[in-house]
C-alpha cells in the first residue's frame, strides 16, 4: 500500500478549504468577500424616521428661504440700471480690485506659511496653526479692532510705520486690502497645508537628492503637485474677502470710492435704497454660487 499522500484518496483534491474561505464562504456571489473601503457600503434604504425628517426639513427651509425671497423680491426689471449706476459700479469696481489685491497677499504670505505648517517640525507648531486659524472663528469686528490697535496711527506697529516711512493703513484702500487680507488668508493656508499633507514629499526628497535646493525642490516640484490646492484656496480666500464687512468698516471705515467695498454698499444702500442693496446682493450671492460650483468637484472627490 502505498503511503505516499499524493496517491491517497484525496489525491488532487487541492487544499482543504476552511469554514471563513473559498467558495461560499462569503455573501457575495462566488464567496468573493466584500471589500472594505469609502463608498462600498451603501446605507440602507427604508422609511426616514419622522423625528429626523421634520427637523431636516425645517433646517433646510431655514437655510434656503431668505435666498428665495431675495430672488422673489429682486428687481429684475431695473436691474441693469441698479448695477449700472455710478455708486454701485464704484463699489463693486473697489471690491473686485481689494478682494483681488488680498488673494495676491494671502498667496504670497500663505503659501510659505502652509509649507512650514506641513513640512517642518518645530517647538509650539499646533500654537502657531491655532493662531493662523483664529481669524476663521473671530469675530470680524474683533479682527477690525485688532488690526486698529497694531496698525493703526497710534497703532504697536503703526506709528513707527508712520513716522518712519510716512505710511498710514486705516481708513484707505490700502487698509481695505489688509483687512481682507487677515481675514481671508486662513482658508488658503489651511487648503495648502491640507493638499501639502496629502502630497508624497519623497519626489521633493529625490529632487534634493539629485543636487536641487530645498527652494528649488519646492518651486519645480512641489508647487506643480499642489497647484490644485492652491487654486482651490485662493478662490476660497477671494469670495472670503469679497464678502468682508465687519473687519472693513471698523478698521478702514466706509468712504465712497476709497473704502466703500459691496458688503458696506448693501448696507448703506438697504437704509435709502433697498432695490440697490437687493441688487448687489444678487451680485454677492452670484459670487458665491460660482465659487461653491467651481469647487464643487474637489470637495465631492474628498467626500
């Protein structure tokens, strides 16, 4: 008798399967496990609790009305003539210009400071990022004040700015851009330091490697990678900065033609003219829908 087990009854049987595998072992079709991973398991589909529902829908309404009856009272017929006039088009024309000027701030300042964020480990950095992103939770009017008491004439940093380099921010075009500056940087910083985060820094390990600098290395290879991130904060930073108020008329006031951005014209227009204020407010919230549908595709890619 031959002993050998390659002979035995079970001879080509192949290995023998456990009760957690092969073929039925799993839910799926031909034992085939169900991955694990986002988007895999879908919710289950049934009647919606009534005290889930009611509240969801009163919330949505909530969130949705005011919009709907700033369409149903505006005044479509003298629309262009309200956009047109010369007050509006003068605010409106100051606001894309400041909103502009601040993006170019918050570009130039928040990308390196996103860059330090990420890449670098020092003493106190959670500090520092608390502190970058305290203007998203300030209060505006808060951040005016400040912004008064450090850069203002009499100012920690404003008086020797003053006295030295005769330069003078409140309540000029120049103080507008800053206000929108403070306010608005956080979103590209924390967008950038998301995107650096997420990127592989061993392609700017290889760059260094092969003889680059550490400033090269960033500017070839690690600002293509982050170029997304980038764009996508700064659109953020520009309709943040387009919509200031709070910080704008308290730090830089609301002089018509100098400081008077749209958000300040609304509300001046509101206690005269309420068809203007209606009308730029349109205008705002256009804004706002275009930028809500341009970032629409990343924001559903990290959902």
């Amino acid at each position: 008798m031959n002993s050998d087990p390659r002979h035995g009854p079970d001879a080509g049987a192949g290995p023998v399967l456990g009760p957690g595998s092969g073929a039925g072992a799993g839910p799926g079709a031909g034992g085939a496990r169900p991955r694990r991973g986002r988007g895999v398991v879908s919710p289950r589909r049934g009647p919606v609790p009534v005290p889930l529902l009611v509240p969801a829908l009163v919330g949505l309404a909530f969130l949705v009305l005011p919009l709907v009856a700033l369409l149903v009272r505006a005044p479509w017929s003298n629309l262009p003539d309200q956009l047109t006039s010369p007050e509006v088009w003068q605010a409106l024309r100051l606001s894309l210009v400041c909103a502009t000027a601040a993006t170019a701030v918050s570009l130039v300042l928040g990308v390196p400071l996103a860059w330090l964020l990420a890449r670098v480990e020092f003493p106190g950095r959670g500090f520092v990022r608390a502190l970058v992103t305290l203007p998203l939770v300030l209060p505006p009017v808060v951040g005016g004040v400040a912004l008064l008491m450090a850069l203002g004439r009499n100012g920690v940093v404003g008086q020797w700015l003053e006295s030295w380099f005769g330069i003078s921010l409140p309540f000029t075009t120049a103080g507008v851009v800053v206000a929108e500056a403070f306010v608005a940087m956080p979103f590209l910083v924390i967008s950038v330091e998301g995107t650096l985060r997420a990127a592989d820094p061993r392609y700017e390990e290889a760059a260094t490697t092969l003889g680059a600098s550490r400033f090269t290395a960033f500017r070839r290879v690690t600002l293509p990678l982050i170029a997304p991130g980038i764009a996508a904060g700064a659109v953020l930073a520009w309709a943040r900065a387009l919509g200031e108020f709070g910080a704008t008329i308290t730090f830089a006031g609301n002089f018509p033609g100098r400081t008077q951005t749209m958000p300040l014209a609304v509300y001046l227009a509101l206690q005269s003219d309420p068809e203007a204020a209606i009308a730029l407010s349109l205008v705002l919230l256009t804004v706002s829908v275009a930028v809500l549908a341009g970032l629409r595709d990343r924001w559903m890619s990290a959902s």
